[in-house]
C-alpha cells in the first residue's frame, strides 16, 4: 500500500491525479502520518521536505523495515526519494511519482547518481559489509570477484584484485569489514514426506540439512514435490513460510530420474521410487548436492541450479532519443556486455553502466556479432545484442536466434522501426494493408525480391522500401519503380524520409511518376501508397475504410 499524504489543497489535488494512476493507494491527512507509517510499506508525502524529516524523525525504527517516503513539493516540481531509496523502494517510487505529475524526480542515493546498481538493489539477498564495498566501488577502489559460478548480474566495475571483496556463493562463508556475499538464488530443494507432516519438522529438516551441507538458506528459492504431496499442510506451510515457489511432478516423471537412494515406501505408496532427489534434480535442472536426509516423517535433498545466461534483443528504435523505449533503456543498463555495430553503440553509450564490457564491430559483421552475443550469454552472463528500429526488422534478432539453444534466456525488446517512424513524419501511409521490402540483394537473390515487389504491385498494398539505393546498388530502385508502374498510376504518393528522427532529417513527397531514385540514399526509407492513397493538406493518407456518417 503506498500511503498519499496531504495537508493543502493543491497536494490533494496532486495526491487524487496521483491515485488514479497508481494502483494501491490510500489517502491520509498529515495528522494521520503515525497511521500510515504503521499501515504503508511506501508513503508519498505531499509536504515540505523540512516539515516532512520533523514528523517523521520519532517514528524511524530501521533502514530495512521502515517504509520508503516520496517529499512532492507544493507545485509538484520534484519529487524527492528522502527515506529508503533502495530497501524502501523509495528511488524507484520518486521515479514513477515524477512520471504521473510531470516532475523532476530528485535521487541523492550516490549509488545511484553515478549510475552504479546498487548492491542491495540487486533482487538477491545480500550480507556483510554493504556500504564499506559500495564505497570501494564509487571511489574506483579495486574490489575484488569471487563467484563460484556466472550469474547474469548487471554491470559492476570488480576485477580479479583488491582488498575489498564482493562473494557470489550459496556457501556459508565469514565475512569481515571489507567483504559482501551476494547469495545467488542457486539452491532447489525436494521434499517429500508422509501424510501428516508438521511444517515445523519441515522447516527443521530443511534447516539441519543446509547447515550440515555448509550452505545458506537465503539461496533455496523452489521446493520440488510429487503431485500427491501438492496440497500435504506441512510441506505447503512450509514454502509459505519461507516463500518458496512449490512446483510437483507427476510420479512417472519422478520415476524416470536415476537417483542415488531409491527406496521401496515411495515406490509403493506413490509409484516412485524417489521423491526428494528426483524432484530436486527435476525442478532444478542441475545437479544434486546434497543426497537424501530424513526426518521421522519428511525427507529431504538439494540440488543447484544452473546459471542462465540472458540475452536481450535490444531495438533502439530509429535514433531520437526520446524514441528509444523504457524498456528498451532498462536493459541497456542491466546488461552487463553490449554487443553491437559501432555506430549504434555510440549512439548510446552514455547509458552504460561503469564496467559494461562492450564488444564492437563494424558493418558487414552481423554474423560475427551474432554469434559473440550468444557465446557470452551462455557463459551466463547477462548482454544485449543492439540493434537499430526493432531488433525483428531487418535487424539482428534472427541471426541471433538462429544460434541460440535453450540453455540461455532469450527476451525482445520492441522498438520503433524505420517505417513506423517515416509514416509518422508522411502522415498516415500505413493506415491500411502494408508490406515491407528490403531492396538489398547482399542476404537476398534479386529474382527473389523482384517477385515480392511484383507480389505487392498486383495486391495494391502500401510499400516500405527499405535499403533502396546505395553507391554500389543504384539500379534496383528504378526496376521496382517500374513495376509499380504496371499497376498503379503515376500519380500514387509517394514519401522519402531520410535520417527519420536524426538531426539531417528530411521530408519529401513525390509521385511515383516523379520519384527520382538518385535522389534517394542508403539511409531512406520510401513509402509508395496503393492505389487508394491520397495527399490532404499536405500528408500522405492511405484510408482505413470507415464510414462516417453525419
């Protein structure tokens, strides 16, 4: 619950805007304050910063519990994260406040003024000596990496050297003033009890067999079962207790693993002879680490997953800035490597993150970067793979996924094409049936693409040119143009936009009739309408086909 706190009439008015845009609000007025710091886990508090540390100052208990509060001044210029930006959430908050009032989302957190991720922002658990190595990573001081194995983290400037320490293992390790251990969530256990069981001697079980395995509870993120224990009280208790995910496999499934320590009671009473290392080994993928333990009446085992590298197909839409999505945005600075043509990753760069590693290659390498993307996701690390528009069009999603197995987690990102941009400078070109054509014969026989330019003429649809002209491809253009021709009069619109969104912009509509292709460069997208595609007041308008009707 975000708790909107108020005392004036314009921050209610700004709390009401706020509240119809935020899901899971409460309204208080500012004598209520001590009731919404106990109901709230997030306050939003439209006061003066000054009288906003006065009130709260007797009710601050702990960093970790207390909630994350917003200050949005009077005329909702700023909104300032003061308490909790990274437990409370309040940094994060500041940022969706300042998006629904229109405001400057103010965020003093040093970690994140810099651009660093913060260590405790990470969605793992963390221990030890947070500020002391959070301090090491802003001045530049060398922290060292000791991982047992590669999780797709975002991007951290830590090396092989340095007194300072960050420790990614679900081991139990000491930890001194100059070392944090980041627990990864690596750990999948499989429980399997008889009918009855108590959630205390789960819990119990559980607990003595990681301490004796020498490994932290704060890594175990999924229990395994078979499907007749799915709703057994002790072992669901138990993963609610713990928030644990529960997944249960059908007792052939189970059957099917090669375990260490088969017995007889399951097999008889389930029809598998295993249930805590066969759900263990089915749930994590991995490998088991710990062989089967038991209790009077529960039995346990744990087995480690294996880290997933990820890989981002990432759009970056045609070149404005304000045209490259928040996701799109996000991703960039949670990949740890950027992969990437020279030009686009310039385009970019300064939203990388201290320590991304950036691999860049020039045109005509598509294949090359194809494959380094997919080659450092599955050393599991998390990258992106940049593209121009949308990584689907024409662009390196397919090259990448032609590589790509299932050991790595693979997510697109859609961004604005090059078509969508130009129609929206034409006016409405694409406002009915469309096709889109790449001109260049490098990846495509001619013979190929003549048929599909035919294809579209006899349709009548709207057509993208993409690619259509350059210094070593000059005739290709003017053979589509006259197989238009055939088809359409010469009088269908056409638009050429150049550098759409870029700074060299340009805007043209022509004819088909009148459309000179040595006008026309490399970095053009034409737009040739169907026979149904008109000019009004100055934009290109191909009808949806409503009817209106006075």
């Amino acid at each position: 619950m975000i708790g909107l706190v108020t005392t004036t009439a314009a921050g209610r008015t700004a709390a009401a805007r706020l509240a119809a845009a935020l899901p899971g609000t409460r309204a208080y007025d500012v004598r209520e304050l001590a009731a919404a710091w106990r109901e709230c886990a997030q306050l939003v508090c439209f006061l003066a910063t000054g009288a906003t540390v006065r009130l709260l100052a007797p009710l601050l208990q702990d960093k970790a519990t207390d909630p994350g509060v917003v200050v949005v001044d009077e005329g909702s210029r700023f909104a300032v994260a003061l308490l909790g930006g990274h437990g409370g959430g309040a940094n994060a908050l500041a940022a969706r406040v300042a998006g629904v009032l229109d405001a400057t989302a103010v965020v003093t957190t040093a970690t994140d003024a810099v651009g660093l991720p913060g260590l405790d922002t990470l969605g793992w658990p963390v221990e030890g000596a947070v500020p002391a190595v959070s301090r090491a990573l802003l001045d530049g001081t060398p922290v060292r990496l000791e991982a047992d194995a590669t999780w797709p983290l975002p991007p951290l400037p830590v090396g092989e050297t340095g007194d300072h320490v960050l420790r990614v293992t679900d081991r139990l390790v000491e930890t001194d003033e100059r070392t944090v251990v980041l627990r990864p969530p690596s750990l999948v256990l499989g429980i399997g009890s008889s009918s009855g069981v108590g959630v205390e001697e789960v819990l119990d079980l559980v607990d003595r067999t990681l301490a004796a395995a020498g490994l932290s509870g704060a890594c175990v993120t999924t229990v395994g079962t078979a499907d007749a224990k799915a709703t057994e009280p002790g072992i669901v208790g138990a993963c609610a207790a713990r928030g644990w995910e529960l997944v249960t496999f059908p007792a052939a499934a189970l059957a099917s693993v090669d375990v260490p320590n088969p017995s007889q009671a399951p097999a008889r009473a389930l029809g598998t002879p295993s249930v805590a290392e066969a759900a263990a080994l089915l749930a994590s993928g991995g490998a088991l680490v710990v062989e089967k333990q038991k209790s009077a009446m529960a039995t346990c085992a744990i087995a480690r997953r294996r880290p997933r590298g990820r890989l981002a197909l990432v759009g970056l839409g045609p070149g404005a800035r304000d045209l490259l999505t928040p996701r799109a945005e996000a991703e960039l600075r949670s990949a740890a490597v950027w992969v990437g043509l020279d030009q686009y990753v310039d385009q970019v760069r300064d939203l990388a993150r201290p320590g991304t590693r950036m691999l860049v290659t020039g045109l005509g390498k598509e294949e090359e970067r194809a494959h380094s993307a997919v080659a450092e996701a599955e050393k599991g690390l998390a990258v992106a793979l940049l593209g121009s528009g949308d990584a689907g069009v024409y662009a390196m999603a397919s090259p990448a996924l032609e590589v790509a197995g299932t050991d790595i987690d693979v997510v697109g990102v859609p961004g604005v094409t090059a078509a969508l941009a130009a129609s929206s400078l034409l006016g409405a070109p694409l406002g009915h049936d469309h096709a889109s054509i790449s001109l260049s014969d490098l990846h495509t026989p001619w013979p190929a693409i003549e048929a599909r330019v035919r294809a579209v003429a006899e349709a009548d649809l709207v057509v993208t040119f993409y690619n259509p002209r350059s210094r070593g491809r000059d005739w290709q253009l003017p053979k589509a143009v006259s197989m238009l021709l055939e088809h359409r009069p010469a009088t269908t619109p056409v638009g050429i936009v150049t550098d759409a969104s870029r700074p060299r912009e340009t805007v043209v509509l022509t004819t088909l009739g009148e459309l000179d292709p040595s006008a026309v460069t490399m970095f053009a997208c034409v737009v040739v309408g169907s026979s149904q595609s008109t000019v009004v007041a100055g934009r290109m308008i191909t009808p949806r086909g409503y009817r209106w009707q006075a």
